[in-house]
C-alpha cells in the first residue's frame, strides 16, 4: 500500500513540475505582453502628453500590472528627488529588483536594461525611436513565444508525467 501510494505522490509531484513550467512559460508571453502595453503608453506620454520621463512614468504607473508598475513609480519617485543618479543607474537597479519577480529569460532583461541606458539623456524623437527599437524587440520574442508556447506547454506536461513514471519504474 506505501509503495502504491508513493508512486502515486512521485507521479503526481513530477506531473505539477511540468505544469509549473508550463505556466511560468505563459506567465513570460503575458509579461512581455504588458511590456509592449506599457511601451505604447510611454510613447503616447511622451509624444501627445510632452511628458518629461519621471511624469510620463508616474501616468502610466496606475495602467500596469505588477511588478511593472511599481517599478515605473518608484523610478519616477527617485527622479523627481534626484540624489545625483544617472537615469541608466536607477533603471537598472529597478530592473534587477523585478528581474526574480518575473519570469523573462535574461536575454530579455538584458534589452530591458538597455532600454534605460540608451532613453534616458535623449531628445524626444530619438526616446520615440529607442521605444519603437525596444517595440520590435518585443513583438519579435512574443511572436516566436506564441508560436511555440502550445506544442512546448503540452510538452512540459507530457515530460512531467513521463518523467514521474520513469523514476517509479526505476525505484521499483
């Protein structure tokens, strides 16, 4: 009876593993979803708005899902105080705070923090062209994730199952 009851518990655990990386997986093409929201809003601010960045970011604050609008108000609250730090250097230091609250891969906070090096000291139509370089990046990984996402999700699914079912076999 233990050794039924615990090959049901290993199966089990092995087959939510699968799940669990199959949903974080969908939990990036969301993120990276309401990335590209929050690079349209940006851009809206600061063409249509003439917002300066730190007003831009508190505006668009309140139309963000977390960890993203957090982020952008607490960037925009350390640039009104200015403490003598660089755009780039508060960017990065808030980018690397929601880096363990996502689930982008580092390459895409990689480009996420080249994104504050290369916005924040530039006249509004070079910011306008960063944010629509930055746009393409992002429509680029969300088009290869969707893509993907359906065969890999069942993949993950079905690799947690079989897995599970391999190291019963084995231990028995």
């Amino acid at each position: 009876m233990a050794k039924i009851l615990g090959s049901i518990l290993i199966i089990l655990s092995a087959t939510m593993i699968g799940i669990g990386r199959g949903q974080r997986l969908r939990d990036r093409l969301l993120q990276l979803k309401s990335l590209k929201k929050t690079i349209t809003l940006l851009k809206g601010e600061i063409r249509y708005g003439n917002s300066a960045l730190p007003e831009a970011f508190n505006h668009i604050s309140g139309y963000l899902e977390t960890p993203f609008s957090g982020m952008f108000e607490q960037i925009s609250r350390e640039l009104n105080e200015y403490e003598g730090k660089t755009f780039a250097e508060i960017w990065k230091k808030h980018v690397d705070k929601i880096k363990k609250l996502t689930s982008l891969k580092d390459e895409q906070i990689y480009q996420l923090k080249a994104l504050g090096e290369n916005l924040g000291y530039l006249d509004k139509e070079m910011q306008l062209n960063t944010l629509d370089l930055y746009n393409g990046q992002l429509e680029f990984n969300i088009q290869i994730l969707e893509e993907s996402i359906v065969k890999t999700v069942r993949l993950y699914n079905c690799l947690g199952m079989m897995g599970g079912i391999l190291i019963v076999l084995i231990i028995i």
